[in-house]
C-alpha cells in the first residue's frame, strides 16, 4: 500500500509567471488590484491572492485607477481594445504558450485559412482564440465533431493548450480524411504533455488516481479522464477534506496528481490525508502525540537544551542546567508564539500544523506566555546581566511580533526588513546559546565566537531549508523568507554557503585548538542538514514532518553528538 506521487503536478510554467508576476506588482503599491475575472481556475490560490488584496473585478470600468491583471488564459480582442482607454495601469498575465496559440489563430486568419479549434467552446481560453481566429472561426469538441463541419476551403487545425494529446490525434487524424489539404499545429504546451504522458506511464502501477484541482479547471477534468479512459477509478478533489475514506481506503496503491493551477500546499495536505487514510504514517495515539508535539514546537525545548549543553562543554561552564533552561525556555515560547501569530495571518492554512495551532490558539498563546515568564523567573537565579539581556530579547521579539498581533496587512515593524524572520531567529539562537553564557561566565574567548558563529549559520541553514520547500507558498500568503526576496537560485547558493561555512569554522576551531576534539561531532548537524536538502529534492512535495525532521534534526544531532562523546570519554563540562 502506499501514494505515488507525479513529479509533474501543480503549477505550470505559466501559472508560476502569473503568480509571481502578481507577487512582484504588489511590492509596486500602485492600488487597488484586480484581475480581470478569475487568474487561474483554482479556489485556494484565488483565496490567496485576495488574502494579499487581489481581488477579481467584472467590469473594470468601475475601477476608477490601480492595476488590472489579465488573466493567465487570454483576453479577447474586443476586451483588449475596451480596456486600452481606461485609466488602469494593465499588466497583461496571459500565459506566453496561450499567447502563441492567439497569435497564431489572428495570422491564420489574416491569411485566408478557416481557423478550427480543438477544446471546450465555454473555455476562456478558447473564446480568446475565437476572437483571434475572426469571424470564420469552428470550434470542436472531438473527432466526434468533424463530421458536422461545413465544407472548409482551407481549413487550419490548431488546439486549446490544454487539450487531450489523444483526443488531439484523433481529432486531427479525421479532419485529414475529411479535408486532405488541411494545415495544423500542435499547440498543446509542453506541460500539459508531460504531465498527461507520466499518468498514462504511471496508471499501470496503480489501483485508482487522485487529481487535485479546481472543478472549473480544464487541464484537472483532461486528467481525471485520462485516467478513466486508462480503466483506472478516478476522484477529483480540490483540498483533501473532499476525500471520502470509505472509497478511497479499499484501494492498495493511489496515484496522486494535480492540474496546472493546483497549488502546492493542496496536493501536500491531499497526500498527508491519503496516507492517513491507507495508515502509511499510522494514526495511533503515540504517533499523532508526536506529529503534535512537532506542529506544537515541543521538540524546540530538547534540541535548544542539549545545544546549550554542548555550549557549556565550549566554554567550560560547570552550572550549567540553569542557563540552559532559562534559554531552551525563551527560545521555544518564541517560536510558538510565532507560529501562532503567523497560524492566523495566513489565509488560507496551507499547512496541517497552522490548521492544529488556529484550533488551540488560545491554549499555545498561554502556554508561550508562561514560557516566557519562566525563562525570565530562571534568570534571576543567574548572575548579571543574565535577566537584562533576556528582556532586551523579549523586547526585541515583541517589537517583531506586534504588526501580526495588529494584523496589519502586509505586517510593517521589523517584519518588512527582508528576510527578518530568519535572521532574527538565526541571531537569537546564537545570542542565547553563546553569546550571553559566554560573556556571563567566561568573556568573549576566540572558542566563544566560534561557537557563536557556528550556531548561527547552521541555524540560518536550517531556515532557508524549510523555506525552501515551499517558496511560492510562503511568498502567497505573505509570509517573510530571505528565499521570497533573494529568490531560489541565489537562496540554494546561500544554504550552501551556511553549510560550508559552518563546516569551515568547526575544521578551524578544532584543528587550532580553540574547540576540543568532541566538537567535531557537531559536523553531524551541517551534514544532516546538507542530506536532508538533497533526499527532500527527490521526494515530490515532502511532508511537513519530513521537512521538519531534517531541518531540525539537524540541530539535534549538532548537539547531541558532542555532548554524547564527551560523556562517553569521561570528560565532564
């Protein structure tokens, strides 16, 4: 039993544009914005973009100035001339291969030929071409439709982008039988062919298909019968609370795609559910306990507490239980916190963890405030200016938190800084679990800073990993990552970098003297975190606990380790 998943589900090339284009428009502020009717065919994303302030706009007449998007199938040219003289500024979001087919189907036209269009006469898209293609313009449904065609003098043959390729070749097989003269083209993009190519490879692998998509989206319903036409049971979803777990349970092995425009924190949660329904990840008590306690943050608390044991064997700090508590404390109420605050300004949830912290929002929210008092009731007990410093960092944390607690739209404060969040967090970890001890306790030795640095950039490293996976997501919902403003490229050399970086400084520190031998071992953490980057890459749409498993497992192991061979040498701290 078990879920494949096609590499090739989600968003097109086309759809990436458009949403990033949207995304780039946004940080103009050249409001309001619309599109003109919907941008693509899929109620998440729509509910996204309006999160942000777009809208969708059916007469853009009424729109007195701003930005108008067109969308990603097509706009007549009779709308485009209407559109031309408003006061709008119009940034045309038309998918570039949909774009190729209308310039095609108006030079056709302007040739003589009799343009006849393969696709769903209803379709946006389609309209579009008809328009281009001028008034002598057929549109069919099938081969089944070429029989009924007037006598075309010079017929010319193109398709909908996202037609059936099978239903393509027919089509086009009968209209050569019936106009042996007749010209065509094949204008179904590349990613629709790819993706209808690996279902039909795929279908014999399986018991049933999965497709996750807008009921309105024409390259979905292509897929869900594909795999009907393949004998396959097939079920289209548009979010996983449209699965049924009677149907699906009886089936052993499920192919799960998507259409074009389906997002991917859909087909992530779709999976999730799929695999909970076959119980591949199980569903007793003790599992769900732990996925819990993962969305709950809980794992926070060891793995800052066992970096901060390892800490302390840096800086020969002997008492050391008591600072790393007052600091595991801190560092775990601040993330839950966060990800409270954040569960609710994201709309909607993309992910099961935000969905489980809106739902005990009030609970977490107590819990981070005792959290907090805690580290700050433990800090008296340590020497100056051990408490000083902590209420800086809760100042600082709540100067960062505020414009979500105002939830303003898009937060401002210390939250429009790029990339704020993983470098504010990046910086606490190093601040609280070097930084503080070592001045406290011993002044800041070269053995200090590194140490300080180290936690830094793998910390840094194990944000950009997670923000990584899911980029286009974060960037829709209005979410903070160095990846939404550096972009991929630049991000995936930047985790790199952090990796190699901090392997660098533990070689130097260990090699000079300035770290003893044991620390060596926290090279596990920046390894972990280097596999975890690439086994993350060869899974389509990894699971939050997959995700969250080799972010902060790496941390773990960097603690851990060290502090595992110490004991096991007989050395003490």
């Amino acid at each position: 039993m078990g879920v494949i998943t096609a590499r090739t589900a989600g968003f097109c090339w086309g759809v990436r544009r458009a949403v990033d284009m949207v995304l780039a428009a946004l940080r103009e502020g050249d409001e309001p914005y619309a599109v003109y009717g919907e941008l693509v065919h899929n109620p998440q994303v729509l509910e996204a973009l309006a999160g942000r302030g777009v809208g969708i706009c059916g007469d853009p007449a009424s729109m007195e100035g701003g930005t108008l998007f067109l969308r990603t199938h097509g706009t007549t040219l009779e709308k485009m001339r209407e559109l031309s003289g408003l006061p709008l500024k119009i940034r045309d979001l038309t998918c570039p291969r949909v774009g190729r087919v209308l310039s095609l189907a108006g030079k056709k036209a302007a040739e003589g030929y009799d343009v006849v269009i393969l696709g769903d006469p209803g379709h946006q898209e389609v309209k579009c071409i008809v328009s281009y293609g001028g008034p002598g313009a057929v549109v069919v449904r099938g081969p089944e439709d070429v029989e009924r065609l007037d006598d075309l003098k010079k017929p010319f043959l193109l398709s909908q982008t996202t037609q059936n390729t099978e239903v393509w070749e027919e089509t086009r097989r009968r209209m050569v039988r019936r106009f042996p003269g007749l010209k065509w083209s094949r204008t179904i993009c590349g990613s629709t062919d790819r993706r209808q190519e690996e279902l039909r490879k795929l279908c014999g692998r399986v018991d049933c298909v999965v497709v996750v998509g807008g009921k309105n989206s024409a390259n979905t319903a292509r897929l869900v019968e594909i795999a009907r036409e393949e004998g396959l049971p097939a079920f289209h979803v548009e979010t996983h609370e449209d699965m049924d777990p009677d149907k699906l349970g009886k089936y052993g092995e499920i192919l799960l795609t998507a259409g074009a425009s389906t997002p991917s924190w859909s087909i992530r949660k779709v999976r999730e559910r799929l695999l909970e329904i076959q119980g591949s990840l199980g569903t007793g008590r003790a599992r769900r306990f732990l996925g819990n306690c993962v969305f709950g943050n809980f794992h926070v608390l060891p793995v800052a507490f066992v970096l901060a044991a390892a800490g302390a064997c840096v800086m020969k700090i002997e008492e050391w239980f008591m600072p790393a508590l007052a600091s595991s404390l801190f560092l775990f109420a601040a993330h839950l916190l966060n990800s409270v605050l954040e569960s609710g300004y994201s709309h909607p949830s993309r992910l099961g963890r935000q969905e489980f912290l809106r739902r005990h929002r009030t609970l977490f929210t107590l819990l981070a405030v005792a959290a907090f008092a805690g580290s700050l009731a433990v800090s008296f007990f340590l020497p100056m200016p051990w408490p000083v410093l902590l209420v800086m960092m809760l100042l600082v944390f709540l100067l960062y938190s505020l414009p979500l607690v105002r939830n303003g739209n898009p937060p401002g404060g210390l939250r429009n800084l790029p990339g704020s969040r993983d470098l504010i967090f990046a910086g606490a970890w190093s601040f609280l679990l070097a930084i503080v001890p070592g001045f406290v306790y011993g002044g800041f030795e070269s053995g200090t800073v590194l140490w300080a640095a180290m936690l830094f950039f793998l910390f840094l490293g194990r944000g950009l990993l997670a923000d990584l996976v899911d980029l286009r997501g974060d960037a829709l919902m209005g979410m903070d990552t160095i990846p939404i403003h550096a972009g991929r490229e630049r991000s995936v050399m930047f985790f790199w970098g952090c990796v190699v970086v901090t392997l660098l400084l533990l070689a130097f520190g260990v090699l000079s003297g300035e770290l003893e031998a044991s620390m060596s071992w926290f090279a596990a953490g920046p390894l972990a975190l280097a596999a975890g980057y690439v086994l993350l890459g060869l899974v389509p749409f990894p699971s939050e606990q997959a995700k969250r498993a080799a972010a902060d497992g790496s941390l773990l192991l960097a603690g851990l380790l060290p502090v595992l061979a110490r004991s096991l040498g007989g050395i003490r701290c």
